[in-house]
C-alpha cells in the first residue's frame, strides 16, 4: 500500500489481498482501506473493521392500502443530546424520535408482537479520515435485554431512509426499529463504532459503543 497517496482522497477502495475477516462490534466483516488527510498532507491510510443497516415524518408509502401518514397512534419524543466520536470527528444528532409508527400495508406480518419506533438522524461525518458511517452501526436499547438493530425491510416504504455517510458528508434520514411492544418506555440510541488500524503506525483505534438516550 502506498502511504504518499494525494492528499484527502474522497474514496474508501478495498485492497487487493485486504480481504480479511475482522471482528468489529461483535460482527465479522471484510476490512476497508480508507485514506485520511489533515490538510494539504496526506495522513497514514487506515484500514478498518466495517460493521454492517429516514427527512419528512414516516408516512410515504407505495402500496395502495399503506396510511400515507402515520395513522395508528403515533408519539413524536422531544429529542435532545448528540453523539460525538471525537476521535474519528463523527457528529450523530437524533432530529425526530417516533414511538408506534403504523406498519405499512404489505408488510402486516408480527404487528401483534412488536411495534415500530422511527428515529431521524443527522448525520456528520468527520473529514480527517475516509471512515464512513452506516445505518448497521446503530442498535436501539429499550427494556427488553437485547438492542435491535435497523430494519432495512420497509424500503423507504415509512420515509427516507438514512444511507451511509461518507467522510466529511451531511446526510439526514431515518432509521426504523422493531421493538417488542410495552417496551418503548425506555429508549437508548447506540452507535457502535467498529475497530481501526493505521497500517502505517503502531496506531489503532478500538471499538467503542457511544449511547444516548432518548427517553427520560
């Protein structure tokens, strides 16, 4: 790998032979090789773990029989707090947070047992590494003992989703999660930021799960 790359490359490209396993955030995934800048110098390249999951309130939908806004009883959380990786400069702000979304039309199925919860993020992703963020870094704790992941299912079905945001990009967008019912009460939003290696220094940066909570 060359370490005198241009400066701030605005590409993450895999390696060839870079494609190993890696455990980051309890997942095993390929390694990225991302490029960092500071400036007009290039910084080292850094190869991470990646971990693998929306601007108007939830409500769009394509079937015919799907509630074209939110119908069912829906709560909107007064949101407040952001999360900060100083480390790697993200900058993760809850905008909206909506408890019991009605469940589009063609997708009735388990509506009995669990509930949808809608959480619009802004999402700033720091400049001085290519280290993107995704929508599967994100789990939400409620008081059932596992955190839920995103669900990506509904296809934009409930509003627009939030992709991945790339180094220095701003994307706002929403991430739906389905929870066990009576169990919203309590609402913690995680991201869980996988591990990276500087491949150039002695440098790593191990994962760190950051949480916010959303309820009182």
């Amino acid at each position: 790998m060359r370490t005198n790359a241009p400066a701030c490359p605005d590409r993450p490209s895999p390696s060839r032979g870079a494609l190993r396993g890696l455990a980051a955030a309890a997942t095993l995934a390929p390694l990225l090789v991302l490029g960092a800048c500071s400036g007009q110098t290039p910084e080292p390249n850094v190869t991470a773990g990646a971990s693998g999951a929306a601007t108007d309130l939830p409500g769009t939908a394509t079937a015919p029989s799907t509630p074209t806004t939110p119908a069912a009883s829906p709560t909107t959380l007064k949101t407040k707090g952001t999360i900060k990786d100083d480390v790697l400069g993200h900058v993760i702000t809850p905008t909206k947070v909506v408890v019991g979304l009605p469940w589009p039309g063609s997708h009735p199925v388990a509506q009995e047992h669990l509930e949808l919860v809608g959480i619009q993020l802004k999402v700033q992703a720091g400049k001085r590494y290519s280290a993107s963020v995704a929508p599967g870094m994100f789990t939400l704790k409620t008081s059932a003992p596992d955190a839920v992941p995103a669900t990506n299912e509904f296809k934009g079905a409930l509003g627009k989703e939030l992709g991945t945001v790339k180094r220095g990009e701003t994307e706002t967008g929403w991430l739906v999660f389905k929870i066990e019912k009576g169990s919203g009460a309590s609402l913690t939003l995680r991201y869980n930021r996988p591990a990276y290696e500087v491949k150039t220094t002695d440098k790593s940066i191990k994962a760190k799960t950051f949480t916010l909570k959303l309820t009182p």
